[in-house]
C-alpha cells in the first residue's frame, strides 16, 4: 500500500512484549491488529520478547508477513515470589523489575546502531527500560500503553482481599512514580481511552497523549447464524489477568444463581485460556461450564444471548465487549467494564450498578427480543462506524507521522 498524500513510508523498530499470533484477545489482539495497520505503510522491523516460552514455527511464519525483520526472544514469564515479596519495600516497582533484561537492551542497541530508524514504537510503557538514555531527543520513541498500569494496582487496593491489597497498595504509586519519569522523559504516550489520558493527565499533563482506540476485525467477528437454542450466557475473557479471575467467581457466586432462578435451564459459559483452580471449580455451580481455551470464540458467541462484563477492578478497554458486539451480541456490564467505551446505556449496552441489577437486566435482555434487537444492530453500527481496526490503525499512523513530523522541525 503506498502511503497517503502528506505522510511518509518510515522506517520503524517495534519493540513489544508478549507474542500476538493467534490473537486469542486482551493486549495480544491490539498488538496483532496495529501490526497490522501499521505495516501497511510503513518498515517494520521487530524486537519482541515472549513471555510464553517457545513459539511455534507457524506462528512466526505468519507475523513475518508484517515485518522486515524479526528478532524474538523466547522468555518463559512467571512469578518470582521473591522477587514480588522484596518489591513492597523497594522503590522498583514489581512488574518493572521482572521485565529487566540485559539481553535485550543489548538487542535493542545493536538494531539502533544498525540501522538509521525513524521511530521507535515501545509497545508497553514498561519496555522503555530497554532504551538507552542516549536515544532521547535523537530518535523519536513513542511507548504504547493499553491502560495506566498504575490505575490496575489502585483499584485492586479498593476491590481485593487482605493479601493483594497489601500488595496493590505497595505498588501503585510506585508504578505511578515510574509511567510519569517516563513520560517526562520523552514527552509522548499514546493509551487506549479519552479515560485513561484524564486519569495520567490528572498527575502529569505535559506530554502529548495519544487516543488509539481499540478496535476490532468486524469482518471476522461478523454476525453468524445461531445452532443451539439453550439460553444462554457467555462471559470470554484470558485468566492470567487477576480481574478476570475476579469478575468470574463474583459473577458466579452473586448473580448467574439469581439469573437461574427467573430462567431455569440457562447456561453460563466462561471461555478464556488458562483458567486457574479457583476458576475450574466454579463448574460445581449448576449450570456452569468453564471451557479452557477454545481455537474459536464465535462458536460460543454466536449462541449467547448476552455477553456479561462483570468487572469490578482493572483498566483500559474490553476487546470482549467490541467483539460481541460486532457479532450482534447484546452486553451487559458493569459501569467499569465498559469504561472508556463511547457506548449509551439503553442504546447499544445495558450497564448495571449493582449485582441486583446486573440480574434484572440480563433477564431483561433474555425475554424482551424487541430490547435484544435494539441493542444488537446499534452495537454493531457503532463497531462499523468507529471501532474497526482499520479505522484505529489509520488514526495511529496520523499521529505517529505527525509527531515524528514535529520532532524532525525542531
């Protein structure tokens, strides 16, 4: 594709965490989908560093499409206790220190000097740590945030057990110390949500903030016919991610029975990769099932009669959400859930305050199909309109010429 009139095709080193292929949801699928906007304009070349160990040949065959240049290394990501217990009385925050790596600073300053880059994108705020100090002020670096890591750790304080609050609290103005240093340093973010730019501008408002939306593929998740008529509920979500875990149990526990007793029979699917024990036994509730990943979430999307959001501590956007209502999903969520999210209570998503109301509504949705309808053709006009990729991935590549635009003038 050639670039548009006023931009230029650039030459630019991406740095991320994490490997995006398949993009089974969360921060993968947004990392897979900018790839993937961006390398239709510019040279991508491409340090990442996986925190799931091996990656599988084809894997990589399919992101070499995108990329001039692959370098990957393959890091296996767990907790180090130790290392977690140590971080509440140090001032380096827990998640920082996990992620140094000599290695790949030494990566990411030998591609630098091999190459006369135009931009460096830093996909997490968190792999800044793998950029010399000298770079500043010379190439411009823009880090990429899907939430203010700090606002995570804050509500965990407010919305957890004895432990993690402890934990959280040690953490978050740490972590808040940390995303502002990086932001004095080079001036620019770019964050998912007007949301998430007003709670980081709120401590530190001197740095150009970009909104890049998240989006999704609304040709691949495409309204599909349904084949099994068993009423039904589906919460999807990646269950390494603590709120997930939360938000499953809590539901779980205080709502779907509630749910059951207005409709007998209704089933509740919980479908997301690696569930842990806490999650699994939530199928000794009648009428739960927790699947484990799935190599096709629109299998279980396309029966729902609601997708249910049921969460109470995290940050950023929900894919989950986009993606069901690109496929004619009524969602149902909690005011948290669909923050940041240019969605309408009544209109294209029902919000619930409270456990009570979250079984009102869904019920709601289930028996009143005039309401269902209503809110499953206004969701996906709203994905078509202002959340496909493409729309996300052009307005990313206007800000990342125009801010590399202004470095250059000065």
């Amino acid at each position: 594709m050639k670039p548009n009139p006023g931009e230029s095709k650039m030459k630019i080193l991406f740095i991320s965490y994490d490997f995006p292929f398949p993009p089974s949801g969360g921060s993968i699928s947004r990392d897979y989908n900018l790839i993937k906007q961006l390398s239709k304009h510019h040279e991508l070349h491409w340090i990442n560093r996986t925190i799931r160990g091996k990656i599988k040949k084809e894997y990589k065959d399919e992101m070499k499409k995108y990329f001039k240049e692959m370098n990957i290394v393959e890091w296996d990501y767990s907790q180090n206790p130790a290392g977690l217990l140590k971080s509440m009385i140090t001032k380096t925050p827990y998640i920082i220190k996990r992620f140094e790596s000599d290695q790949m600073k030494d990566l990411v300053s030998k591609k630098i000097s091999e190459n006369k880059f135009d931009l460096i994108f830093c996909d997490h705020i968190y792999l800044s740590q793998y950029i010399s100090d000298t770079i500043p002020g010379n190439i411009p670096v823009i880090p990429n945030n899907e939430d203010c890591g700090f606002t995570y750790y804050k509500r965990m304080t407010e919305n957890s057990g004895f432990t993690r609050s402890v934990y959280a609290r040690s953490q978050w103005k740490k972590l808040l110390e940390y995303e502002i240093e990086v932001l004095k340093k080079y001036k620019v973010y770019i964050t998912t949500s007007e949301k998430e730019k007003e709670l980081i501008s709120e401590y530190y408002n001197e740095a150009e903030i970009g909104v890049i939306e998240n989006g999704v593929d609304t040709g691949f998740f495409s309204p599909k016919l349904r084949d099994d008529p068993v009423p039904n509920i589906v919460f999807t979500a990646w269950f390494k991610y603590y709120p997930n875990v939360k938000a499953a149990i809590d539901f779980t526990n205080n709502v779907f029975p509630e749910i059951r007793k207005k409709i007998p029979g209704i089933k509740f699917y919980i479908v997301g990769k690696e569930p842990p024990p806490v999650v699994k036994k939530l199928e000794n509730t009648e009428g739960v099932t927790v699947t484990g990943y799935v190599n096709d979430i629109r299998d279980y999307l396309k029966n729902a009669d609601a997708a249910v959001i049921p969460l109470q501590i995290g940050g950023g956007t929900r894919l989950k959400i986009l993606e069901a209502m690109s496929m004619k999903i009524p969602v149902v969520s909690t005011p948290l859930g669909a923050e940041g999210l240019e969605v309408e209570d009544g209109t294209n998503i029902l919000i619930a305050q409270n456990d009570e109301d979250f079984v009102n509504k869904v019920v709601n949705v289930i028996n009143d199909k005039q309401l269902s309808g209503k809110l499953s053709e206004n969701g996906r006009e709203l994905m078509l309109e202002k959340y496909d990729w493409e729309i996300s991935g052009n307005k990313l590549n206007q800000f990342l010429n125009s801010y590399v635009k202004n470095f250059n003038s000065k």
